[in-house]
C-alpha cells in the first residue's frame, strides 16, 4: 500500500517534466511550419505604406531580415530576394525586407533606404525597429545561430518554409527549395494550404 502513493508521486512529476520536453524547439525552426505567423511590429516602412500581414491575406508572402551591406549573408542573398520578387510579384507573392539594426551607430531610416537602394531591393522595407519581430518570430525562447531568417507565409497566414539564416544565394540547394516552395504555394487555390 505504501507504494501506491509514491508512483503517484512519480506521475504528477513526470507530467511537467513531459511538457518541458514537448516544448523543446529545433534550432532551424522546423516547429514552426504549419503555425500562423504572428502579426509583425514594424511601422516605419520605406517604399511603401505601412502593412500589416493581415492586410496580405490570399498573397503569398515572403519576410527576410537584413541589415547594412557590411553583412556578407545580406550581400549574398539580396539576388535572391531580387530574383523572387521579379518574377513572382504578377502571380502573388509579396516580398518583405525587415530591416534589424546591428550597427554600433544609431538607426538612421535614412542610411536603410540607402542600402536598400544598394541592394537593389524594389519590395517594401520595415523598420524592425528593437527586432521586435524578430524576437517574436524568431529569437525569443530559442538559441538561434543566425538573426537574418527567412519565413515563406502562404495565403493564409500559415508559415510553410523558413531558410534559418546565412546564406540563401541564387543557384543554392536553400534558394531552389525556396523557390520551389512559392511555386506549389501559388498553385493552390487562394488562401488554401495544403498540410505543412
């Protein structure tokens, strides 16, 4: 009889403890495909009116963050982000760039439009001013080995794909499978996904 109460025991400790382990994220983000993506916090936007990712509803859209064109990831991927843009833009992609502030310098909106231009970028920028997004989206509760990810959100608010940071040159396996991704997204009927 005296066993009984200290299985009891083992139970109601294990229970937390299975939770804390279900909680465990995968540093590539992997347990956040299929989840909606929160709204983000920017509202200082270049090149376009400020938006919201409601406002994108049915659009497949597409949100990389970058920062100066000191950031040899940045400078390697804006081909890509060039590239997609251009050529889905008339079939329902939106292209985001999220600009995070690294720079030991204050925030300049001035010298972020300038490297946008450098970059060649033609999509709207935000501001994420404090990477308040970014925590949310990305960084908060997690060990992240890269700030600039990339999130792929189909017609329905879904995050479908997610490059993890770095690199995501045209040519690449990351910017093919990227790529491949809106694709399929556009080919489905408007703001109807298919299982993650």
């Amino acid at each position: 009889m005296s066993l009984l109460p200290a299985l009891l025991s083992m139970v109601f400790l294990a229970a937390p403890l299975a939770a804390v382990a279900g909680a465990v994220t995968s540093a590539d983000g992997s347990d956040l495909i299929g989840k909606l993506a929160p709204p983000w916090l920017a509202t200082e936007w270049l090149g376009s009116p400020p938006l919201s990712l409601a406002d994108l509803r049915g659009k497949v859209v597409l949100v990389r963050w970058f920062m100066s064109t000191d950031c040899p990831y940045c400078t390697a991927t804006a081909p890509s982000l060039n590239q997609l843009h251009q050529e889905f833009k008339d079939r329902g992609l939106v292209v985001i760039g999220m600009y995070h502030h690294k720079n030991p310098e204050p925030l300049d909106a001035r010298k972020v439009s300038g490297w946008a231009h450098e970059f060649g970028f033609q999509f709207p920028i935000a501001i994420d001013r404090d990477w308040r997004t970014l925590h949310r989206w990305w960084l908060d509760g997690h060990n992240r080995d890269f700030t600039s990810v990339t999130f792929l959100i189909d017609g329905k608010g879904v995050v479908r794909r997610i490059h993890p940071g770095g690199t995501m040159a045209p040519g690449t396996k990351d910017y093919q499978a990227m790529r491949s991704t809106i694709v399929d997204l556009l080919s489905e009927p408007r703001g109807t996904p298919r299982g993650p």
